[in-house]
C-alpha cells in the first residue's frame, strides 16, 4: 500500500499483488518524511471455493509522514494525504478504512480513493501528532487484501504563541550606590510553539521601559544595574518593562511582557545632620535630678540600622551638670539633669553635643566625618524654693533633770531666692505629742519644757518647720535627735568581792592581783575609772599599794616583803574607785589579802583550807554546796547498799497466815541443754502426760517420790471444790453488792512437781520436810535453802509454843 502526502504531490500507483504481512517496518522519527519503495517477500493466498491458500508474493511500501497545518481556517476540510494499494487496479474493488486516534472525528478516508482530510482545525500545542492505523479490504468479501498498517499524521506548527512570563511581575532589590553591572535579577518567559521548527520559540529580551538606569541580556533575561552611585535618598523605586519576542526578535514575531519593580536598599550613605546648630532650652531649678530637661535631634536621610544616631556631649562647662541618651523609637537626644541646679549659684550651662552613626559603612568614609555638632545652651529659671536647713539633720544631747528652759541646741534655714525672705521656725506637735520641747520662732533655738527623765525616755525625735515669712506655703523640715544623758547617780565599786594571798618569800613592787570596778549608771561602754589609795593610807599602809593601769583595771603592788603568816594572816587595803560622770563619783572599797606559804616560783604552797580554793576562784559558799553535795551522795549510796541487803534475806512466806501466791526470783543461771534433757518439758505443759521412772541425768537422785496419779477433770475432788468456794462466796460479806464472776483456777493432784498454787495451800501439811530439794543438785541449792529456812522457822515456833 502506497501512502501519498499532498505535502510532496506525489502518487504511486504500483503494486499490483494484494499483499499481506505480519511485519511492518518501524515509524520514521518525527519531523522527517521516507519516501521509496521496498520489496519484501510475503505469502500471499487465493481464495478460492471458500477455501484460503496462501503463496509467497511481492508487496512494495512507500511510508510517508503526513502533516497537516494547525489552526487551519479554510472552508473546506483540509486534505492531508492519500492511502494506495498496489492491488488497487481502480475497479472499485478496493475499500480503504481508517482507525485509531481521531479516525472519524477529526480525520476521515475516502473508502474509494483513499483521501485522507481533516474535518477540523487542530492546535500543535494541544496534541502534536496523531497515531492511526489503515487497512485495504476488498470491498464484496470485506476480508483484508493486506495486514493494517499504522502511519502518523504530524501537525506541523506555526506561529501562533506569543512568549509568556509565568512569575510575573517581578520583584527585586539592589543596594544604592552600586556600580554598574550589577546583578538585580532574572526574568525568564516561556513560548509554546515547536522549538525544534523554525523560530517560532525563539525568544529574545529587551527593555521597554527603564532605561537607562538598568539593562537587560537578550538571550539569558539577566538585568543589571545599567547607571553608577543610583541613591536611594534620591529615588528609591523603580518599574521596568521587559518585552520577550519570539522569531529571534524579527519583525511579526509575537511577543509579552513583563513588570519588574526594583527598590534600592539602604546603605549607611549619609551621616546624621542637625537641623540647626544652636538649641536654647530652659529648664526650672527646681527639677529633679534624672529628669529630662530638654530634646534635640539630627536627621539621617538613612533608614533602619542606618539612621541610628548615638549623641555624646563634649566635656566642658555642661558634661558634669547634663548627660544626654537616645530615644531608640524617634532617634531624638534626650538630655538629662545629672546634679541639682540653683539659679542663686549659676544661671546658665553652655555645652556641644556630637551626633554620630552607631553604624557605619567603610565604603563611605571617605565621604567625610560621620557626625554632626550642635551647641546647647541651657537658662536655669528661678523658682521660688523653700527655706533651706544648713544641715541635713540635727543631734543634740541633754542631762535628765535639766531644768525647764535651759537651751539645749538650736537649728538655722535661710532662704536662698533671690528675695531672701525671713524664716520662722515652729515644731511640729505630731512628734512632740507631751510638749517637752520649745522652739524660738525667730531664732531657732530649741529648750526644754520639763523635767526630762532618761528612764522613762532614752531618746527624743522631734521635727523642725522652717516656713518662709513671706510665702506660708513654702515650707521645709529636718529632723533633730535629743539624747537624754544619764547624770551620774550610782558611785563605782569594786566589780567582785576580790580575796587574794600574797606569798611569804613576795618581792618589793610585785603585783599580786589585778582588779576592775563597775558602775549601775548607763552606757556602760564611755565609762572611765581611776584607782587609787585613801590620803591617809597612803603614810601608814607600809605593806601595800594600789597602781592604776589607766585602762579601767588596777593592781595591788607589794611594798615590802618578808611577810610572816605567824605574825599577821589577813590584811585588808582599801581603794578609792572614781568614774567620771556627771557629777563624778567615787567609792571605798576593801581587797583582803591573805598571807600564805608559796613555792620559790610562786605557786602556792600552805594556806588555810580557804585560801587554797581562793585562787581558783570559789568563795566560802561554793565550798559549802560542794560538801553538801557530797554528803548527800553518800547518804544515798548507805541506803541502797542496805535496802539491798535486807531484799536477800526476805522469805517466801513469813507466817501461816500469808497465804498468797509468792514468786520467788534468784539470780542462779539454768543449766541450759542440761536442764532440758533432767526434766520432761511436757509433764509441765501436759498435767495428763506423767512419764514413770524419770530420773536426772545429772544427780542421782536418793529419795524417790511416787508420782501421784492424774486427776479428771471430771473428778469428785475438783467438784467438792468448787462447791465449796461458791457457798464461802455466797455467805462472804465483804462481797460487792454487784453481780461479779468469781475464776477458780484448780490444778489438781496430776503434776510431778506438784501444785504451785494457793487454792488449795491449806491442804499442805505446814511440816513439810524440804530436804529432798537438796538431791536436785546446786542449781536447787538457793531454793532449798529458802523453804529449809522456812521450816527452821516454823519448827523453832512450834517448840516455843509447846514450850509455853
């Protein structure tokens, strides 16, 4: 089969043989047309009685690609090519079908000739190609005279998209100031038609709008700075319009555009600059210290960090009074009053004030200084002020007992205005509620106005207004202190009653004790005394002497020596004690000194009992509390050691009316192991269980004892007995009128060692004979001797009754 494109107006009319064949060559690539003939041998089969045969047969091919313009506007449908068979002998006998991708919509055949047209227009960028398949059928049979062939059909492409910029507009920034070439951004724009055929995707860049301050490259879409020093202070926006054309830019390409909005950015380009270059201010004396007193600012054309201004004021005549900070929101200097001003000292302050970049650019500098100076003066006005105090506060000091009246102190204000008005001074009742104090009005001074009593008010704190005469409003106030003094009541005396020795073999000039005084008057801490002997003690006193160390403590000096005990045992001296209060007083003490035999080093040696403890420091009644305490001691160690022995000598039962339960404790140890295996455990537990021909291990014993047989608990005895409690019971009139339940605990006669209980001791035989606990061996032996003693005792009472 034979495809024919209008493209190339070719027909080709050969192949006469109906082929048939299960292979077809590959599709040409796109964009490219084959036109030939190929011969290939296939089989081919007759038809004949209904019967199919085949044979091998010649079959010649010429391929083609069709094309078919897009946006084909013609009123009839567009031809696209021809399909022929070499079996097609032009008898009609032939019928050609299509099939595949718009077969019948977009595309139809003519079943006779084989045409091929396209029933409507077609967009290249919507599909760029269509696949169909056709086939040669004889048209009585309707068989296939040959295999389907497949074959494309190309929209071929023209020039009907215009370039597009997909991210448009754009934005950018560049830095001011930049030089020329620099990068500012790209723009890119899209064409839709083929790029692989002609120009029609060609796209080419240019600046419609913007020149000349930026610059576009044609192929790539890159703008860059096109003018050098653009300032931001000058212009800061900018709009530029980019055409992309296709066809290579050529005249009847189509073409689109795009905004691209440039901002310069900031750069620290300018320095900061005063509006003027004097401010005058005027500030109030009267304002306070840390307070703003005044604002200036310098403008910086520059915007964020840029314009960041940092002000500093030059030393001088205003560096010590004034201190200026930066308002971070409005970049304004703000200055502030670092002293208290006053108009009467100095009227005004002169100062500069530099204004400079926090940040700045290195590029620049060479522009010039980054600062600015301006000068501020600044007037202090006078403001009508309060009296002013010459102190801050006052102390003053005052004996108790002061007469009524007497000026203890007195407190000056002036007025400082310039008007020097007179000050009146008064005390404000709220801090003298009971009036001990008066003022002068006029002078100042302050006195008492009673007794004062430092016992019953150490301290005074009173307030002193000082009012302007001429404007009552003004007014100020300090605080004056009054410290009562303790006048000198109490004389000074010895601080403890000193008793001391002096040796035998004592040296001329020792010091043989060192004393101090005290003194009841108040502080204690200024107190000061002096020391001293009586005038008349000072001519007969030929033994000893008083020397004060200046420091509130004096020794007693030796003035001779060979002192003798035999001769003289105790010598009194007496000292005169002064302080120095007001008025001063004194007092006579008297030190005893004892004389006493001493080492030749001076450590004592021989002295009366109390003079042994005297230098240690007890007196005559801690010797006598410590004796007590003694006694007391020993009194008490007398009577326990005794109550212990009468405890050891204490009976089980001392007579036959004592009939109670007695526990007897004794300090002898068990045997341990050894008691356990002498004695069945059980029989004590168990009353029931009696082991017969139990013997010690340990002792033999030479007595033996029959056991007594075990009671029931239903025997006639434990009946009898609890019988006979309830009727003591019942006739008993010392019973409580209440009801009460009475417990009888009965053993019974069962247990080898026999019942431990009081019930039934009136039914032990008093005559007992206990020797038979000597044969249970020595850990018995105290027990034995308990009950041996007893019966001694009984026995030695029956022989005197029987004696009588």
């Amino acid at each position: 089969m034979t495809c024919c494109s209008k493209r190339n107006n070719l027909l080709w009319p050969w192949l006469s043989e109906l082929l048939f064949s299960s292979l077809r060559p590959p599709l040409p690539p796109l964009g490219r047309s084959r036109t030939g003939r190929e011969h290939v041998r296939s089989l081919v089969g007759s038809m004949r009685n209904g019967a199919a045969g085949f044979q091998r047969v010649k079959r010649g091919w010429v391929w083609n690609q069709f094309f078919v313009l897009e946006e084909y506007m013609g009123s009839d449908p567009q031809y696209v090519g021809k399909l022929h068979t070499d079996l097609d002998k032009g008898d009609n006998a032939v019928k050609y079908t299509l099939s595949g991708e718009g077969a019948g919509s977009i595309f139809t055949i003519d079943q006779t000739t084989g045409d091929i047209h396209a029933l409507r227009s077609l967009d290249r960028e919507e599909k760029p190609y269509y696949t169909l398949r056709a086939q040669a059928v004889d048209i009585n049979t309707n068989r296939p005279l040959e295999p389907e062939s497949e074959f494309v059909i190309k929209v071929q492409d023209i020039n009907d998209n215009e370039p597009k910029f997909l991210e448009g507009p754009y934005t950018a920034s560049v830095p001011e100031m930049s030089p020329v070439g620099t990068y500012v951004t790209q723009v890119t724009a899209t064409d839709a038609d083929d790029p692989t055929y002609g120009n029609s995707a060609r796209v080419v860049y240019s600046i419609l709008h913007g020149q000349p301050y930026f610059s576009v490259d044609p192929k790539t879409g890159v703008i860059k700075t096109a003018l050098p020093n653009m300032d931001r202070e000058v212009k800061e926006q900018y709009q530029v319009l980019i055409q992309a054309k296709d066809m290579g830019g050529q005249l009847g390409g189509l073409a689109g555009t795009t905004t691209v909005n440039i901002t310069l950015s900031d750069v620290n380009d300018n320095p900061p600059r005063f509006s003027k270059s004097f401010f005058h201010l005027r500030v109030p004396e009267s304002s306070a210290v840390g307070s703003a007193v005044g604002r200036i600012k310098a403008h910086d054309l520059d915007i964020g960090k840029n314009a960041e201004v940092e002000y500093t004021i030059v030393p001088g005549d205003g560096g010590a009074m004034f201190d200026i900070t930066t308002n971070e929101h409005n970049q304004e200097g703000i200055i502030i009053l670092k002293r208290p001003l006053d108009y009467e000292t100095k009227k005004a302050y002169t100062f500069k004030v530099d204004a400079s970049n926090a940040h700045l650019d290195p590029r620049f500098q060479s522009f010039g200084a980054f600062k600015d100076t301006a000068t501020v003066k600044i007037n202090v006005l006078d403001v009508d002020e309060p009296p002013v105090f010459n102190k801050p506060s006052y102390v003053m000091d005052v004996y108790e007992d002061t007469p009524a009246g007497t000026i203890i102190g007195a407190v000056t204000a002036q007025d400082l205005d310039a008007s020097s008005s007179p000050v009146r001074y008064s005390i404000d009742w709220k801090s003298d509620l009971d009036s001990y104090f008066d003022i002068d009005p006029v002078e100042g001074t302050i006195s008492t106005n009673e007794l004062l009593d430092r016992e019953s008010i150490a301290q005074h704190n009173i307030s002193i207004v000082a009012t302007k005469l001429n404007s009552p409003v003004l007014t100020s106030r300090v605080a004056v202190t009054v410290h009562v003094l303790d006048i000198n009541e109490f004389p000074p005396e010895l601080a403890s009653p000193y008793e001391t020795f002096v040796c035998e073999n004592a040296k001329v000039g020792q010091v043989i004790q060192t004393f101090s005084a005290k003194d009841q008057d108040l502080p204690t801490s200024g107190q000061q005394f002096s020391f001293k002997s009586p005038k008349e003690d000072l001519k007969t006193n030929k033994n000893f002497t008083i020397r004060d160390f200046g420091n509130n403590t004096a020794g007693i000096v030796t003035k001779r020596s060979g002192f003798r005990r035999r001769l003289q045992e105790i010598y009194f001296l007496p000292v005169v004690i002064e302080d120095n209060g007001y008025p001063p007083k004194s007092s006579t003490g008297t030190l005893t000194i004892r004389v006493c035999g001493c080492e030749s080093d001076g450590s004592l040696l021989t002295c009366s009992a109390e003079a042994i403890f005297l230098p240690v420091g007890l007196s005559t009644g801690a010797l006598i509390a410590i004796l007590l305490c003694i006694i007391i001691l020993l009194v008490i160690v007398v009577l326990y050691v005794g109550l212990r022995r009468q405890k050891k000598k204490e009976t089980l039962m001392s007579s036959k009316e004592d009939i109670r339960d007695n526990v007897i404790h004794y300090d002898d140890e068990g045997g341990g192991e050894e008691d356990t295996h002498a004695f069945d455990m059980g029989t004590l537990r168990n009353p029931k269980v009696v082991k017969e021909n139990l013997y010690r291990r340990d002792v033999k014993p030479e007595l033996k004892r029959d056991p007594r047989p075990p009671v029931s608990q239903d025997s006639a005895d434990i009946r009898d007995f609890i019988n006979q409690r309830l009727k003591e019971h019942d006739i008993d009139n010392s019973a409580p009128p209440y009801d009460s339940l009475a417990t009888y605990a009965y053993e019974g006669d069962g247990s080898v060692a026999e019942s431990l209980s009081s019930i039934e001791s009136h039914a032990i035989d008093l005559e007992e004979d206990y020797d038979y606990l000597n044969d249970w061996g020595p850990r018995f032996k105290t027990l034995a001797g308990i009950f041996g003693e007893q019966s001694e005792t009984q026995s030695d009472s029956t022989t005197t009754e029987n004696t009588h």
